[in-house]
C-alpha cells in the first residue's frame, strides 16, 4: 500500500478523547509482546509505567525484530506484535481478525563508519545507496558518492555495506525507500521485512538495531541503516549520519522538524485500518526515512478480561497525556501521534474483544 486516498474527516466521528488513566482489575494478569527492536527501548519504558499505574498488569517485552512480531501476533503466541512494517494486503487477507495500530511516530537514519570523515555528513541519496547494497557501487571514492559530496577526499576503500539479517522492519523502511526512489531497485529486489539481498562481496549481516550499531563500530568502511531510538547508541560509537535526498531533491537530516514534516504530508492520507507508507514524502523539509510504529493485535482475545487490558495499555500507549507524551517520546527520538491519527488508532484499539 504505497499511497491510500483520505477517508475524510475522523474527528468528530471517532472521538478525540485522551485516555489519560488505566482501569484496576481486581485479578492480575500479564501481556506479553514481542517484535520491533526500534520500539523495544520505548515499549520497556512504557512497561514501567505502566505497571506503576496498574500493579494489577504485568507487560514482559522482548527486541526480536519486527517480522517475528508480526508472525508471533498472528499466531496467537504474544498478545502483542510491534511491527516498523504493517502487514501486507495478503497478510490481511488470510488474516482478517488482525489489526495494525500505529503508536507512534519514527524514523530511521543511515550511518557509517568512515575514519577521518564520520563527523562529516555525507549526502546520500536513494540510487546511490541502492547502487552501494547492489554492488554496482563499491567503493567510497565512487563518482556517484563523489558526485554527491563536492570538495571531500573520500578513500579508495571497498565499501561494507550491513544488513539485516532477521525480519526486521527497518529493513522494510529502508528498501521501500531505494524502491521508491530507484527503478531499478523496484524492479529488482523491491522492499519488505526480508528480501532476497543481492550478492554483494564484502557485505555483513547483523540482528537487531544493537548489532547493526556494533557490527559498524568494529567494521571501518561499512554501512548500515539503524533506527533513531539508538541515537545515543550511534553518537556513542562514533558513527556518522547521512544527509539523506528526499522526494523534493533536498538533503536532510533527521529532526524533529523534518520527521514531523514528512508525517504531515502523508499522514492525512491515512485510511481507517492505517496501513500507509510514510517514506519518501515530498515536500522540501520532509525527511524519507520515516514510518509509524505497529502494535500488531488480533481483535479475537481468549476472554474479556485479556481483551480489556490490552485495550486499556493501548489506549494509555496513545494517549498524549500518557504514553504518547512528549518526554516519553523525545527519549527515543520518536514524535507523537497527530489528533487524527490518534482517533483512529483510538477506534481500532476498541474492536478488540
């Protein structure tokens, strides 16, 4: 679902009222989750506050990748999936009981380990990357690099670049962006949250946004795209960051404004079950890299009890007094939900049963 049509105006329909408190129910019981390493860091925050809130819920999070979210999730094996991805009209269609709740709002940044240059940020921009995770492109003086970087001494050095090796949703943000930006990507290996990689001599694989970080600091010369929640992860290793080409032409760098321009030129197009792409937005300010965050939930719980308590934390989880606040978010990089799109997270968190 590359780009969805506008379902018209939700707020008066949907409500926008904040859930700005839990329920206590007098039995105790634990919601397990699994999936997306970006939102690990925030989801395991939020725990904490929420089992201060309600001593009556208990919330164990586990970092292993958006694809086994998804799939945990669908079958039934954690109550909550987290997901950088949403799922696929096939997925949907062979699951109809699940939904795709955005939580938030993040981004993804391109890093490498350059000596002498990672204080430097490079301009990349979608062919050239495309290029570089292809092989067409294998070394850091390459003129398509050099092309884009005037006036810096880049070394004759063979490129590494890393990808991930787990279903991971940042790989799912990252190809949808060489897709959407390279024809000969789309044509090519196209995105998802694992894709048939091309063979490329040198390249690395690691799991999780932590060994992405770490596989870059131990290789010079590599490559990786990481989520922003390992910003202080990224800073600590040294590494650089990518001025990236947006849809518009103009290379940015991922902010607050920029992730905020980008989600608000494609959000309003969001339809009612959210499943929408939010990379390569035009506009001059939006930067390409940037995606909502998926609890992904069968709307079909066991019983009314279990049902109520993920309703309850989901609807905490959105709520811009709560577990969309501002502090909570800032610390990972991320940015709240808008109104309208918190309405219809709102209303999707209420058809489960």
């Amino acid at each position: 679902m590359r780009r969805a049509t506008f379902f018209g105006a939700v707020g008066a329909a949907l409500g926008l009222a904040l859930v700005c408190a839990a329920g206590v129910r007098a039995a105790d019981i634990t919601l397990t989750e699994t999936g997306s390493s970006l939102l690990y860091p925030l989801f395991t925050n939020w725990a904490a506050q929420y089992a201060k809130l309600d001593p009556s819920v208990r919330i164990v999070a586990s970092s292993t990748g958006s694809g086994v979210g998804i799939s945990q999730a669908v079958a039934g094996a954690v109550m909550i999936g987290t997901s950088d991805a949403y799922m696929s009209d096939q997925e949907m269609k062979q699951n109809p009981d699940i939904i795709n709740v955005p939580l938030a709002i993040s981004a993804q940044t391109v890093n490498y380990n350059l000596p002498g240059l990672n204080g430097v940020p490079l301009r990349l921009d979608g062919p050239t990357l495309a290029g570089i995770y292809s092989g067409t492109i294998r070394s850091w003086d390459d003129g398509a690099i050099a092309a884009l970087n005037p006036g810096v001494k880049l070394p004759h050095h063979e490129i590494r670049p890393i990808r991930r090796g787990d279903g991971s949703g940042d790989t799912f943000v990252f190809t949808q962006y060489l897709t959407f930006s390279t024809p000969a990507w789309e044509n090519g290996p196209g995105y998802g949250t694992t894709i048939t990689w091309p063979a490329v001599p040198g390249a690395l694989e690691a799991r999780g946004n932590a060994g992405m970080v770490q596989t870059s600091k131990d290789n010079p010369y590599s490559i990786a795209y990481i989520g922003v929640s390992f910003h202080d992860e990224i800073a600590q290793a040294g590494l650089g960051t990518a001025l990236l080409r947006n849809e518009d032409g103009a290379f940015v760098l991922p902010t607050r404004a920029t992730v905020t321009a980008a989600a608000g030129v494609l959000g309003p197009r969001t339809p009612p079950d959210e499943r929408l792409s939010l990379v390569f937005a035009p506009g001059a300010d939006s930067y390409p890299l940037v995606n909502y965050e998926y609890a992904i939930v069968s709307t079909k719980q066991h019983d009314e009890t279990t049902a109520a308590a993920i309703r309850e934390f989901l609807l905490w989880s959105v709520a811009m007094c709560q577990g969309n606040a501002t502090k909570n978010l800032a610390v990972v990089r991320f940015i709240p939900l808008p109104d309208y799109i918190r309405a219809l997270s709102e209303a999707q968190i209420e058809k489960i049963q």
